[in-house]
C-alpha cells in the first residue's frame, strides 16, 4: 500500500507554510500561489530557495480572495 503523501493542512498547524502547502490548502496550483502572493504583497520569508508564508498572511490572502469572490 503506497502511502498518501499529501497531508490536511490548516494555518492554525503551524506558524509558516511552504508554498506547496499554501496551494495545497487553497486548492489552488503551486504557480497561482506564486501569483497571488505577488499580486498580493503578501509577506513571506526566504530561506536559501525555499519560500515560508507566515499563517497570519496565509489568513489575510484567504480573505482577500474570498472578498474579491464575493
């Protein structure tokens, strides 16, 4: 049995998620999130090539996609 190599994500699990993890809990693709965060000025902490995105600015861009959308 091969094992499921996604995983539930919620911002409240941690205090950065990875950008795969942000698209993950958006349900959006990888490239959008790289979009949205710069359409966005959302915050985001680079490490070498890696890109952590603080949860309070994954709540924020949540929230502004969900007012765009409404």
């Amino acid at each position: 049995m091969t094992k499921n190599r996604f995983i539930a994500v919620s911002p409240e699990s941690t205090d950065y998620l990875t950008t795969a993890e942000l698209a993950q809990y958006l349900s959006v693709s990888r490239s959008t999130v790289h979009r949205l965060l710069r359409k966005h000025n959302i915050r985001v902490m680079q490490l070498g090539k890696r890109m952590r995105v603080p949860t309070a600015e994954a709540e924020r861009l949540e929230a502004e996609l969900y007012r765009e959308l409404s």
